[in-house]
C-alpha cells in the first residue's frame, strides 16, 4: 500500500508534485494558503487540507 502524502503549497512545483503523486495513486492532501488555488487539484482527486495541522495529520495517520 502506497503511503498518504501531503503537499503544503501549490504554486509551480506543489502543483505539479501533487498532480503526479495522484496519478500514481497515492492519497494526496494539498494545503496552500489561498484555497481556490488548490481546487483544482481537489478535481482530479486530491483531498484539500483547511489547515497545515490537518494536512500534517492525513500524512500522519494514513501510512
């Protein structure tokens, strides 16, 4: 089983970090400061973290 990853930011590189990460069928959590900016990635699967704290956590208790 492939371990939960969080992603905190997703500018240029968080982005795309994160965009391979659920192609490759991990559960991937992306936290950035302004949320629309991680919506995106919420659409093609990844799950958008409120805060730091709970983007730390998936990571955390997932693997």
């Amino acid at each position: 089983m492939k371990p939960a990853i969080s992603i905190l930011g997703t500018g240029r590189m968080g982005s795309a970090l994160a965009r391979a990460l659920v192609q490759a069928g991990y559960r991937t959590t992306v936290w950035n400061r302004t949320k629309q900016k991680a919506e995106p990635l919420a659409a093609i699967g990844a799950t958008v973290a409120a805060s730091v704290l709970e983007a730390i956590e998936a990571a955390q208790t997932s693997s």
